[in-house]
C-alpha cells in the first residue's frame, strides 16, 4: 500500500488510515490514544500536498501540534501555535502569514474557544452572519479537528463553527479516541461538519431514528435503536483503532476504596436525597434540576456543603482522610496521581497531602505544574478532571486515585488514558474513593453503564466490518440514582 514520505516508518494501520484518507476528502479518525493518528495527519497532509492547513484543538493540545511536524513531517511545515493574544491580533496575524507565504506550508493550530470569536469567527446578527471572519474568508488546503468530540452539542456555537468550515473546506480529518464520550447521540454534529450527507437529517430526526425516548415531557434517553445503521454509516467514512489491537501495553486493575461519611454528614445528604427521589416520582423535574441536585449530592459526598449564598464549606474531611490513610501504604517514592472534580476539595486535598508529607503539584482550572511533576520534582500530582483530561502524559506513574469523577464519561475516559499509554512500563491500579450508600456508588455505576453502551459502537462494530452481524445493543437498566444518572 502507499505511504507518503515520512520522517518515521509507519505501523500498518497508518498506512490503512492514509489510503482511506486519500479515498475520501472527508474522514474521522477514530483512533484510540496512543496509536499515532498525529502521525498519520501529518503524513497525510504531505501526501495531499496541503499549503494552508487549519488545526483546531483544546486549548491543552496546542502545543502537541508542533512537535509531531517536527517528529514526522517530510516537508518544512511552519507551524504557528496561536495561544496568546486576542482574536483580533491572531486574524491580523494570520492574515499577514498568509500574504506572504512564499510558498511555504503554513499550519494555524487554534482553540475552539477562541475560534468563533469576532474577526477570527463570523460577526452575528441573530442567526444571520453579518461578517465571515478570516477562518471563514480563506479555503483551507486541510480542515483538521483534533479531539472532534468538543463539538458534539449540536446547538453549541463551536459546533455550528466547525459546520460552516467544514462546509467551505471539502478536504477534512477529525480525530478523537473517543467519537461517542457519552452516548451514540454524540457522532450528530461531528459529522454534521464533517460530512452532513452521511446522516442528512436535523438533530430531532437523528434522535428520533436511534434513541427510545421517554420519562418526564420524553426528554429522558431509554435504550437505542436501528443501531446496524447508525454502525453502517459511521464507518462510512470512518476508520477505527484501538489501543488493545496493536499496542502491547501493561494491564489495567480497578479497584474500589470505602469510606463512611460522618452522622451528621449523612443526615444532610439522606435529606436531600429524598427530596430528588420523590421530586423524580412525581415527574416534577427537568434534566437540569437532575444534575444540579446531583451536583450537590456529590459535593456533600466530598465534604462540601453549598451554603444559600452560594458560599461552599468544607463540613466533612472523610474521603479526604480515607485517602490519606490509604496513602500510607504507598511508599513515597512512588509517584501519585489523584483526580478531583471540585474546587474546595482540590484545596482540602492539597493541604491534606502536604501536612502527611508528601510534595505536591497541581493542574486545574488555575494553576499548571505538570512539568513539575514530570520531571520528579514532587512526588504527587492532584488534577481537576475538566482540566486534566487531555494532551498531558502521566506515565511516571502507576497508581491514580479518583477522589471524583464527574458526571462525564469522556472526560472520565480520557482521564484514564493519561497514565495508560504508550510510554507505561508498570502495570496500572485506579482506585475510586466511594463513599457508602451515596451518589459515588451510583456514579461508577453509571459510568460502567454508559461505558458498556459506547464500547459496543467501538467494539462490536467489528462484525460489520467483516460482513456479519453486530451483537444486539442492551437496554439502559433502571437502578434508582444510576438510572437518573445514565439517562443525563
């Protein structure tokens, strides 16, 4: 099979990926983390003769971009990492690249954040464009969307971006590892930019077509759906690798860790569970209220109590402890990583870990110290899960601690996938810090559920791929708070 000119040799699935790539202008690549699929966009945009290339990426992936040119690419690309400066200076900035070019390829790797903002977005009246905005103003050689699932939320304004572009630009890769982060819904507004003729039907017919709706005002997801067509017309255009199939990577262990809140902990929570549990019988709530209520269920789990002013206290140090205590048994030496989804119980946990003795770094929302960490200058490293998720590698380690998770299955995913990957040598242990007879118990359960719902797309696709027949997809089953939670 042919392969563009390349820096690195490539591993037989590129080389698959590039000539369905050449095939067809518009292509996702659903490749797991790990397995190269920077590489095979790099060689692609060679083996397409690409002068003007767009990536657009989380913000935390930018500087990855630049660094795989660097590694594989067999032509000079000049790669431009826009991370700095409004949006009027990186359009002014752009605009002055490409004027005078000299006939070098030019990579622009933005945010999604910052690429529908004004002059580098379209100006809107309402749902009228009044400007176009110089992403729009200029053809793209390649449209490349890094992590395609940030634009799921069909009503979103990156995703109708990433729409219009795509409607510009004909050539196109997206990438992810994770196509559907929560459920079969999620491929809709991917590959409406990608390719709307694949599905060629509004979100309300989409939906209608594969998911079983009902519960409150039917806006709760009860099974799927025509799934064998919704398999047929991903793959359409779609070419999949998982890490499991070509990367001979150590084994994963999960494991639970137990804690009981404090009475007077408990009191509260039982409470306010009661309150969800009677509002979600009656039919009175909406899915906003669901996760709202949630939210606080799992605050409280954590410790933290939301006062009316808005104001959140540390009322419980449990789980806290409970981590402390388990980290005993692990030697220092030994490097740590833990996840938290909540700001005050990011700050418990710190001063927590400091005062048992042990040197700390973090990444959130406000601070970044992966180098830190990474270069062994502490031996523990706390992440808020939102901020932590993606385009950083924690293969130092090999024990990762969830104090909690969330309630997104993609971002718990990818999280998973920081420590294991390529570059891993020890073999993995998570351990999920639940606090008994609360919404942590329910939670992990509905992760495993959803999971087991998206796995089957990634997983039991396979048979339709050699010609026979997928294995039937299985109901969401109801368990009180898991089934409020795996219909959100």
């Amino acid at each position: 099979m042919h392969y563009p000119p390349s820096k690195t040799e490539p591993w037989k699935h590129q080389i698959i990926a590039w000539n369905f790539i050449k095939e067809n202008p518009a292509f996702y690549l659903a490749h797991d983390m790990g397995v190269g699929k920077s590489k095979v966009v790099v060689d692609a945009s060679t083996g397409l003769d690409a002068k003007k290339i767009l990536i657009i990426c989380p913000k935390k992936v930018i500087d990855v971009w630049p660094k795989q040119f660097e590694l594989h690419s067999a032509r000079n690309v000049e790669v431009h990492t826009l991370k700095k400066g409004t949006a009027q200076a990186k359009a002014t900035y752009i605009e002055q690249c490409l004027r005078y070019t000299n006939g070098q390829p030019q990579a622009f790797v933005l945010n999604y954040d910052i690429c529908i903002k004004p002059p580098l977005g379209p100006t809107m009246d309402k749902s009228r464009i009044v400007k176009p905005g110089t992403l729009l103003k200029h053809r793209w050689d390649l449209l490349i969307a890094d992590e395609a699932h940030r634009i799921k939320s069909p009503g979103g304004k990156q995703s109708w971006q990433l729409y219009r572009l795509g409607k510009a630009n004909p050539r196109k890769i997206f990438l992810s590892g994770t196509p559907f982060p929560h459920s079969p819904l999620d491929i809709y507004a991917q590959y409406r930019a990608l390719n709307p003729k694949v599905f060629h039907c509004n979100f309300t017919v989409f939906r209608a077509r594969y998911a079983v709706m009902g519960g409150y005002l039917g806006k709760q997801i009860f099974s799927y759906q025509n799934i064998e067509d919704l398999n047929r017309k991903f793959f359409s255009i779609a070419h999949e690798v998982l890490a499991d199939d070509v990367l001979d990577l150590p084994p994963r262990v999960d494991r639970e860790i137990y804690f009981d809140l404090e009475p007077g902990t408990m009191k509260i929570y039982r409470e306010l569970e009661r309150d969800l549990i009677v509002a979600w019988d009656k039919g009175e709530i909406t899915a906003d209220n669901i996760l709202v209520k949630l939210l606080r269920l799992a605050q409280i789990t954590c410790g933290i109590a939301v006062l009316d002013d808005g104001h959140e206290e540390i009322i419980d140090t449990s789980k806290i402890d409970r981590i402390i205590d388990f980290l005993e048994d692990i030697p220092p030496e030994h490097p740590i990583v833990i996840y938290y989804k909540f700001t005050p119980e990011g700050k418990t946990l710190k001063k927590a870990l400091i005062k048992s003795g042990r040197t700390v770094s973090e990444v959130s929302g406000q601070m970044d110290q992966l180098k830190e960490w990474q270069n062994e200058k502490t031996n523990t490293i706390i992440l808020q899960i939102d901020a932590g998720s993606e385009g950083i590698d924690l293969t130092r380690a090999q024990y990762c601690i969830y104090s909690s998770t969330g309630l997104k299955l993609g971002t718990y995913r990818q999280s998973r996938k920081r420590i294991h990957r390529p570059g891993q040598t020890q073999k993995v242990f998570y351990y999920h810090v639940l606090g008994n007879d609360t919404v942590d118990i329910a939670n992990i359960a509905a992760l495993k559920d959803k999971r087991e719902v998206v796995d089957f797309f990634l997983r039991g696709l396979h048979a339709f791929k050699k010609g026979g027949a997928a294995p039937k997809s299985r109901k969401l089953r109801g368990y009180g708070l898991a089934q409020l939670m795996g219909n959100i």
